[in-house]
C-alpha cells in the first residue's frame, strides 16, 4: 500500500504542474485585466475558439479530472491509515 501511496503522491505533483500550465495556456476571454490593458485587440470573439482551443479544452478537463480522483483516492488511503511516512 505504502508504494501506491507514493505513486498517486507523484501522480499529484505532476498532474498539478501540468494543470497550472495548461491553465495558463488558455487565451483571455475578457472581462479581465486584459481588456482593461487593451491587450484582446485581436476583433474575434470570445465565444469562438478554433480546433486548437478545443483540444486544449478538452486535455485541461482529462488532466483536472485525473488530478480530482488521485487527491480523492490519496483522501481515502490516509483517511483509512494508509500513509508513505
């Protein structure tokens, strides 16, 4: 048990850094600082988002799920006495 503990503790990390990333990857769609800066000049609309938007969309949604099941599971394995330490 201690080792799937410390697999889903690196499955965490990682998830969390490639989370962040993802986030931040992800144009403005205004109402933001950006709009107050002027910096969504570009004229298209912030409800339309082209294919690449799309499947940046979609890895955002997998990645945070998996990150939601693997806290929830590390929850359940500490909550029952299962612990890496």
């Amino acid at each position: 048990m201690k080792a799937l503990v410390i697999i889903l503790d690196i499955l965490v990390i990682i998830t969390s850094i490639l989370l962040t990333l993802l986030i931040l990857m992800h144009k403005g769609k205004g109402g933001g600082l950006s709009d107050m800066f002027g910096a969504s000049a570009s004229g298209q609309s912030a409800s339309t988002s082209g294919v690449a938007e799309k499947n940046l969309n979609r890895i955002t949604v997998i990645v945070a799920l998996i990150w939601i099941v693997t806290i929830i599971g590390l929850g359940l394995l500490t909550r029952f006495g299962f612990t890496a330490w």
